[in-house]
C-alpha cells in the first residue's frame, strides 16, 4: 500500500456539505488499495465474520433467520482486520471528516460497516436518516463516508439524498415490513422527487451528515454492489429534551422476547 495520498478537499465541497447535508469525492484511496480491499472484504463476507457476536447478520431480513442473506452486513470490520484503520481509506475519511464537522482529527472516533447488495438484488435500502438508529439521549457530531468497491450507479444501488434534509430534525421511522426484529429503518412520505443521485466510480465516495435522507435502489446490474461506509463521530453533546424513538424501543423487546 501507498503510504500517504491525500484525497483532494475543495472549498466547493465544504460549501455543498453544509448547504445540502452531502457531498462526493471522485477518489478517497488509490487503485492499489482498492484492490487489497476487495480481497479481504470478500473474504470476511465468505467467513460470515463476527456472526457469532452479532456482527455479520442480514440487514434486510429478520434477525437469526437461516435462509440466504439477502443484504448482508459486517459491523465493525476493523475489529476482525484492525489494518482497516491504516488504511489511505480511513486517513483520508478522517481528513475529510475533520474539515467537514469542524472537528480536530484526534476528536473524531471512526468505525465501520460493510453492506453487501448482491447482483440482481430487488430491494432498494428505503429512505432513512442515520442518526434514527441511534439513542436520542445525545445529539451527534457525525457524518458517514460511503465507498464503493464497484463503480456505483443508479442501476446498481448508489446513493441518493434529499438536499437540505440534515437541517430537519429526526423524523419517525419505523422497521421495514413492519417487523422490529428487522433491523434496516424506512420513513415515510419523503417526496422522492427532490432525490439527487450521486453515481460513483470505484473508489470515489459520497460524505453525508447523520441528519441527510438518503436512500439506494435495487440492485438490478449483474455485478454485486459491495460498499464500505466508516461513520465518523465528533464529540457528541447531550440531548435537553431527547425525542421518542419508539422503534427503537420496539426492537429492543422483540429481540429480548426472541433471545
Ligand atoms: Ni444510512
């Protein structure tokens, strides 16, 4: 691997950021990298990596089922390959990050999550905002930066976001198909018509705040849709008077009454 390349960071891209809650860079890592990636995202996903700990389960169906993934997902893979946090990926995430939150580097906490979306996968990633996974108790500082292993396009899932939605509030959610022992979330009624798509090269990469609406088609190309997403939290500040979630809550019971 390189040892340094620093992924350009243009005023334009601030500017966007804070104007719309997201923004893309043609490159965060080099073609080398890339490819070294690859190998070891593939094989942490043959290994099932971490299901034994809950960190390998299928995003799109009920927790524990034993059927074929349909969107699997690896939380935390730099806990099994800790070279992930060495990577011009992650330096680069933290730069970008740390410019964009306003936040010096040694502030900000960075982890990942790997989500799979299979050739010929019907079903889209419905819209959502990141920061209803989370407690209400704090109000993060916190953005998440979406890189794909395979060039990204509208037919194979890349993202789409609703500009000027990081500056709403948490809006409710609820669990796909209804079901809380689903973890993936979908809001409704989000005017779908205001979505701005953001097709990718291979190791480009979309930024967005925790707050921005965002959303992925299906994955209707033949090849499969592997992306690599590091969330990156700057200091966190306690919530006065923290919102319901009450997915949230209904999560917790039903994998508690199921466990
Ligand atoms: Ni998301």
């Amino acid at each position: 691997m390189a040892e340094t390349w620093e992924a350009r960071i243009a005023p334009e891209q601030v500017e966007a950021y804070r104007r719309d809650g997201f923004t893309w860079f043609p490159r965060v890592t080099t073609d080398e990298e890339l490819e070294w990636l690859r190998g070891v995202y593939d094989r942490l996903f043959a290994e099932r990596c971490g299901e034994e700990y809950g960190h390998y389960f299928d995003l799109g169906g009920p927790r524990g089922h034993d059927g074929a993934a349909v969107l699997p997902q690896i939380l935390g893979p730099e806990n099994h390959v800790p070279a992930l946090r060495d990577t011009l990926y992650f330096r680069n995430a933290l730069r970008i990050a740390s410019v964009l939150l306003g936040v010096p580097d040694d502030r900000i906490q960075g982890g990942g999550h790997m989500i799979l979306k299979p050739a010929h996968y019907g079903r889209e990633t419905p819209w959502h905002q990141d920061e209803a996974y989370w407690p209400p108790e704090t109000i993060p500082t916190s953005l998440s930066v979406w890189l794909p292993l395979d060039e990204a396009t509208v037919e194979s899932g890349c993202m789409q976001f609703i500009p000027g939605s990081h500056t709403s509030p948490v809006v409710p959610h609820r669990h796909i198909d209804d079901d809380p022992t689903v973890h993936g979330l979908v809001t409704d009624g989000v005017d779908a018509r205001a979505a701005v798509a953001c097709p990718l090269p291979a190791g480009g990469a979309t930024v967005h705040h925790c707050r921005t609406l965002h959303y992925a088609g299906p994955n209707t190309s033949e090849h499969p849709r592997r992306a690599y997403i590091l969330v990156m939290n700057g200091p966190a500040v306690p919530a006065e008077r923290p919102d319901a979630r009450p997915w949230l809550d209904e999560e917790r019971v039903a994998l508690g009454s199921a466990g």
